[in-house]
C-alpha cells in the first residue's frame, strides 16, 4: 500500500496510479458538494447554463463543513464526510464533468463503479470522526455557492494543503473495498449459520 501526495488537478494516469487501500494528501483546490450542490449542478446543465468552478480533474468533497463568518470571509471550523451514496444519481454527471476524485464515506454504487472505470476516477474514504484533522489541511475558504440552500449543503471551495488522509476504497478499476467486505461478510454468514 502506497503514499500519494496529490496536487490538483490530477490527471487519469495518476488516478489509474491509485490501488485499494493506498493512503491519499491532496492539496490543491477541492470543492464540497451534497445533495443540493449536485441537483443545482444538474439544474445548470440542463439549461446549458455555466457552473460557477471547474470540476475537471479536481475533488469533489461529500461533506457539510462547520464554517464561520469572520470579516474578510469565512473561516473553517470542522469538515467531516457525509454519505456518499445519496449522490449515487449524479455518477454519469460526475465523471462526465470530469471529476477524478470523490472524498466521502460508505463509498458508492454499481453506476459509480462503471463511471469510475470510463471516466479513471476513484473513490476516497475519509475517516468519520476526524473533522478537527481533516479541517487541518485546508488552508482558506476560497468562495461559496448556493449558500442559500444552507451551509453544509452549499458548495465550499477550499484550498487545501495536505489534506488528508484518504484511503482509495474503490479504484479506477472497478475494485471497491465495500463490495469485497460485503462478499466476506456475506460467506461468513453462510457458513455460520449454513
């Protein structure tokens, strides 16, 4: 298992370079998106309308960060993952738009694992728990969209130093982590109680 220090944006030679259970720093800029910041991206789309940020070759974070108003701009608090798999819809956009890398937790579907092996994205479990550490490597809060959905549900532009550590649980491969425990798991009950 491998160390990846990572500046975004990256390209599909380096996502095809992550292996399951390699640990992952980033540093660059990476964008928060739940389920209200992908259906807005959606909207836009839709219209043919411009998003707000470039998402080729960068992060998209599942996570509501804890920020703060300061007078020059907002402040980090906390920022922990959320579940990735309500934004199981929004695969096809995802890879489509060029995102390489998904940060979350729970990991993702058979539509995401199809995405991830023809668009060479993956998929990185941030530890729940670790807000404080996490919050650690972001360096400022660069801008803010749709706030008015709320704050964990708008998306946060961060610039991030060694932010981490991410472990690759599903690769640009097809491979997931959760599908493996979840085939053990699954032998194991059958084999306990026949």
């Amino acid at each position: 298992m491998a160390l990846h220090k990572l500046s975004l944006p990256v390209n599909s030679q380096q996502v095809e370079n992550l292996q399951i259970g390699d640990t992952v720093y980033l540093t660059g800029t990476v964008y928060t998106a739940r389920d209200m910041a992908h259906l807005e991206i959606k909207q836009l789309l839709e219209v043919g309308a411009s998003l707000p940020v470039e998402l080729a070759g960068r992060a998209v974070f599942h996570a509501g960060p804890v920020v703060r108003k300061t007078d020059d701009g907002w402040e980090l608090v906390v920022i922990g993952p959320t579940t990735s798999i309500r934004m199981e819809p929004y695969a096809q956009m995802a890879g489509e738009l060029g995102v390489k890398l998904i940060i979350g937790k729970g990991g993702m579907a058979k539509d995401s694992r199809e995405m991830f092996k023809k668009h060479k994205q993956a998929y990185l479990q941030a530890a729940p728990g670790c807000a404080v550490q996490l919050a650690g490597g972001v360096k400022k809060i660069d801008n803010v969209y749709w706030l008015e959905n709320g704050m964990p549900e708008a998306m946060w532009v961060l610039e991030t130093e060694e932010f981490g550590p991410f472990i690759v649980t599903m690769d640009a491969y097809g491979n997931s982590r959760y599908d493996d425990v979840k085939q053990t798991a699954t032998q194991r009950i059958k084999e306990i109680y026949g």
